[in-house]
C-alpha cells in the first residue's frame, strides 16, 4: 500500500516536544474519546512554535493539535520549511466526504472495489480498516464521513433504527481522528412507522423526527447530521404533499438543532422525465428554479449542498448559479472524486486544476462547506487507481485553504507517497497536474458534456443519451451543434449576476472551453485563434490522444513500487485504448454529419 499515510504514521519529527504535542498527537484514545464527547466542536486551529532548544510546540483544541501534528510531519518529511511560528485554520467548518456505499457491499459509481463499511445487508469492517480510513481522513484535514448513499435503499434504510449500535461503534473508531459521521436518510421514512404521511409540515411527522434524533444522538451524540437528497431522481420529498424543499429541509433541522446537528440538502432537483422533443425545458435551469426563491428561508443548521455545476460533474461546467446567487443561506459545494464522468479512476484525471478554477469563481463567503463523493472503496490501496488517492489528499488541502497552490499541493502527496528523486517527482507532478485537460480533449468537446455510454458513463457514445429522458442533449445536426442557453435562448444565463452574463452571452467573449454549454453555433464559426470550430475538435481530439501516449511513456519511466507499478501499468493501456475510441469516434460522428475534412489531413474514419 502506498498511501502517503504509511510515511506519517510512522514517524513523528524528532523535535515534537512531550507532553503536550507527541502524547496527542499519538492519541491518548480514551482522553480525547471522552474530551471530544464533551466538546465536539472544538476548534481546528492550531499554532506552531518553536522553543529556543529546537523542539515544537503544538497549541490547539483536540482536533486543532491533531491537524497541527499532521501538518509538522508532513513539513517535516517533504523537507518544507515552515514559517514559524506557524498558524493556521480551516476556511470551511464541515469538510465531508460523502460515501455512496450500499449495505449490500455495493458501492454507487464506485470504482475501488466494494464497500469499506457495509456487506451482505449489515454493518461490516475492519477496525484495522477504518482507524487508517481516519488517519487518512484526518491527515488531509477532513472531519465528516457520511457513509451510506444518497439514495437510501433498504436495508440501509434503517440504519438509525436496527442498525444504530453499529453506527455508534463505527463512531467510536473515528472520534479519536476529529471525524464525525453522517448518514444519509430516507424523507419518507415516518411511513415505515404507522404515520400514514411524511407531510414535513403533519404534527406526527415531525414529532417522529424529533423522537428519532433524539434517539440516535443518545447513541451517537456528535453525529454530524442527516443528508437528504429528496425529490430526485425518484426519492421521495416534499414535493409529494404540495410543501417546498424549505418546509422539508427546516422540518429536519428542527428535530437536529438541540444537538448541533445540520440538516445537509441536496440541491440536484430536476425533472429526470424529460421528453427530448420539448424544447422548453433546460436541465440546467431546474435547481435555480427550485430553490433560489427560497433563499432566506432555511433554518441557521441546514446547509444546502449544491453541485459545482447545474449538470452533474460533467469535465466541464460553469459554476452553478445557486452558488452564486443564494447569500442569506447556508451553502455546500458538492464535488465528485469519485471518476464517474472522468475515467472510472482508470483514466488519470487529477481534478485540483478544476477546482481551482471553481473556486475561484465563488465569491469570498459564499458558501461554508465543502462535500465530496467518495472515491474510496475496499481495494488494498483504497482508491482503486494508485494514483487517484492525489484527488482525496488535494482535495483536504483545498477544503482546508482554498488559495493552495494546486502544484505544491500536488508535490506535497507525490512526495508523501513515493518520494522519487527530484527530477522524477517533477515528471510526475507536471503529469499529474496535466491530466484534466489531456481527458477533457479526448472526450466530448468545448463545454458539452453527455457524449458517454449511458448509465455506466465511461467510454464514448455521442448521441446515447440524445434521445433519452435525462435531459442531456447537444441537437448536433449537418450545420451547428449546442444549444443556446443565452437570454434569447433557454434564458439559463439569466440566472448569473450581471457580469459573468455579459462574459458567456457573447460566443466571441465567451471563453472557448464553454463554447458549446452556452451556444449553438456551425461548425464553420471562427474562434478566437482564427480556427474554426469543428477544426478545433477535430485538434483537441487527436492531441489528446498524442498527449495520453505521451503521458504512457513518462510513466513508464517512474520508479513506481509494485503492486503500483502494475496497476498504473494496466489501467494505463486501458486509457490509451479508451481514448483512441473518444477521440476516433467523436472525429468520425463530426466528420460525418458535417462532412468537413481536417484540414491536417489526418485519419477519420468514414
Ligand atoms: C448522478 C449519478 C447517480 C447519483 C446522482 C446523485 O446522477 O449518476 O448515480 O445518484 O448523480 O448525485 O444523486
């Protein structure tokens, strides 16, 4: 296994003065057992100083000195020189990482093997598993760990019910690491106990929710709440009984208040049900519609987790507007490390240059936490994919400081893990920071999405989901493709504040990447650079493939250990082989609707 962890368990730096520091640091478990069940929302800060005989000194609350001790080490063994004294704290509260995991073992868009926590319909893990899952969480400056799927199936469904001793188990081993659990909940589950509605605003129903915190806080009692994801994709919600997702969100909040809890909202509400034929509707228009008229009616402990973009973590999308535009609510930006769209962690596809770019977008407090879809799963290495654990470690670092440098993040785990010679470390971190753009150029182009297999999402099929219910479509036809999400066209653009509207409205301002998720244009349209735009695709398609062999070959040249070098090997030839078929068939679908040639000349098929 070569989690950048093995290196920090195993050494604490030699200065780490006793006892304040190392004797927590090595985690007296019952003290902080018992400290963070008083106390569980101790300060993460931490400061530190050195004395005058060279050793350190770490001041923070429980999960501050942890945090520090992490951030000591990990100076300490990548050789960084940390300005001392040295302060820090998180820039977001909640740091979660959401789990899709079904009690049958099964994990939804899980590419890591099966469950850590569930198996066969029961609570089921290796201690051993889950004190280095903690360790791991805790080292990049996580703190929730929501472990069931957002769709909540049975029997998972009862999970705050039979299963709540195991849960409260499961809590036990990652207290001592600052994290805390959260679970994922069934709207309608008041029906399963004699309540004949699950009506947010019916007296029974709330008050089955109160009795059920209460409950589960008794066992449980820093549970970092419930996640919901109500009225999508054909869960049941509010919408049922004429109520609005506020009545449902603040009925839940309300029973969670008393012990610190938050009721976490999904945002990704949309009708799944669209016929292809109607024209009216845009996809990407539903979760503003659905909840911006609400801002400022969300109880103070819901946060609403919104996905980065209005889809559903295609490679590229504009920030979502809700993100933007909801100040007086509680907000969560919802990321995938999980490589649903990108590459089922067989494809490299390092997602820190994408985030930054999100990130950067968002205004200075608009939002104050983060979630991410697991990528973890039972494999030995966790993450299926070596070197796809870059994406859990950047991200903690990122939900930690959103103005890390992605290259330094990025060379903080290279090192971590394999801790090649120089030169090597640099071919890889220049790589690794490359392989986005290298994926994005291979798949569907210029911002627009949906050109995959459907329902499994890898691989390409350019017009699987054209016909379908989703509401995914691009409209190619012999002259133009896109649709236009303009004021004049779908009016998706009308829901940006006013200067992001006047960057994308333009096809001659808008940045080229976005091309196609803002406008309809023909494949003759001049771009910035003088090319037109089927040129473009055609160019962005053979360069990424060139790029993936080229990324083969400097791999092939690391030093990886083994199993690493095996599987890096072999999921390797698998991306060479998918991204032959992107960019081959996305060329030919083009060529043969538009009957343009290269203008290079090179292999399309026909
Ligand atoms: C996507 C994904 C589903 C998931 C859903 C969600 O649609 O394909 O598997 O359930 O997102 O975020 O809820």
């Amino acid at each position: 296994m070569s989690l950048w962890l093995n290196k920090l368990s195993a050494s604490v730096p030699a200065g780490l003065k006793q006892p304040a520091d190392t004797a927590r640091f090595e985690l007296d478990q019952a003290g902080l057992i018992a400290d963070l069940k008083e106390n569980p929302s101790m300060g993460d800060a931490y400061r530190i100083e050195q004395t005058a005989d060279g050793a350190f000194t770490l001041f923070g609350g429980q999960t501050g000195l942890l945090y520090g001790a992490y951030r000591l080490i990990t100076a300490t063994l990548c050789g960084e020189q940390l300005p001392l004294p040295y302060a820090s704290a998180p820039k977001y509260a909640l740091r979660m990482i959401n789990c899709w995991d079904n009690m049958d073992g099964s994990v939804e868009r899980g590419y890591a093997g099966q469950s850590l926590f569930f198996e066969d319909g029961r609570v089921m893990y290796s201690p051993e598993r889950m004190r280095t899952l903690g360790r791991l969480l805790a080292s990049a400056g996580l703190n929730v760990l929501c472990i069931n799927n957002v769709n909540v199936h049975e029997p998972a469904q009862r999970l705050l019910e039979d299963y709540l001793p195991d849960l409260a188990a499961l809590a036990d081993l990652f207290r001592p690491f600052g994290v805390r659990l959260m679970v994922s909940v069934d709207f309608s589950r008041p029906m399963c106990h004699g309540i004949p509605t699950a009506d947010p605003l019916d007296q029974a129903v709330r008050a089955w929710w109160k009795e059920t915190a209460a409950r589960v806080y008794a066992a449980v009692p820093d549970l970092a709440g419930f996640l919901v994801k109500a009225d999508s994709e054909g869960r049941p919600g509010p919408f049922t009984y004429g109520r609005n997702h506020a009545d449902g969100a603040n009925m839940l909040a309300e029973a969670l208040k008393p012990y610190g809890g938050y009721a976490v909202w999904r945002c990704f509400v949309y009708n799944c049900r669209q016929d292809w034929r109607d024209t009216k509707t845009d996809r990407p228009k539903a979760a503003w519609e659905h909840y911006a008229y609400l801002d400022g009616s969300f109880a103070d402990n819901v946060i609403l987790q919104v996905k980065h973009g209005p889809f559903d973590f295609q490679v590229r999308e504009p920030l979502s507007p809700l993100l933007l535009g909801m100040k007086k609510t509680k907000l969560a930006m919802e990321l995938q490390l999980a490589q649903e769209y990108t590459g089922h962690q067989i494809d490299l596809y390092t997602m820190i240059p994408m985030w930054k770019e999100l990130f950067g977008e968002l205004p200075a407090d608009n939002i104050m936490s983060v979630a991410a879809v697991s990528n973890l799963g039972n494999d030995e290495n966790y993450t299926g994919h070596p070197l796809a654990a870059v994406n859990l470690f950047t991200y903690g670092l990122l939900a930690w400081d959103p103005a890390v440098d992605p290259a330094e993040a990025v060379t903080r785990w290279a090192r971590l893990t394999y801790a090649f010679p120089p030169k090597q470390e640099q071919t890889l971190v220049s790589l690794l920071l490359k392989t986005r753009r290298v994926y994005e150029k291979y798949t569907a182009p210029l911002g627009i999405g949906w050109m995959v297999t459907p329902h499994d999402h890898y691989g390409p099929n350019p017009s699987g989901y054209e016909y379908d219910l989703w509401g995914t479509y691009h409209k190619a036809n012999r002259d133009a493709v896109g649709i236009d999400r303009t004021h004049a066209g779908t009016g998706y653009l009308d829901q940006y504040p006013e200067e992001i509207r006047i960057r994308y409205e333009n096809p001659e301002t808008c940045p080229d990447l976005y091309l196609l998720f803002f406008h309809r244009l023909p494949y003759t349209f001049r771009m910035k650079d003088g090319r037109t735009l089927i040129q473009r695709i055609y160019d962005d398609h053979f360069e990424g493939l060139e790029e993936t062999r080229a990324m083969a070959a400097a791999l092939s040249g690391l030093p990886f250990p083994e199993p690493d070098a095996s599987v890096i090997r072999g999921r390797m030839d698998r991306q060479l082989y998918n991204a032959r078929e992107w960019c081959d068939i996305i060329n030919t679908f083009f060529f043969r609707l538009s009957g343009i040639q290269d203008e290079k000349g090179r292999t399309i098929y026909e």
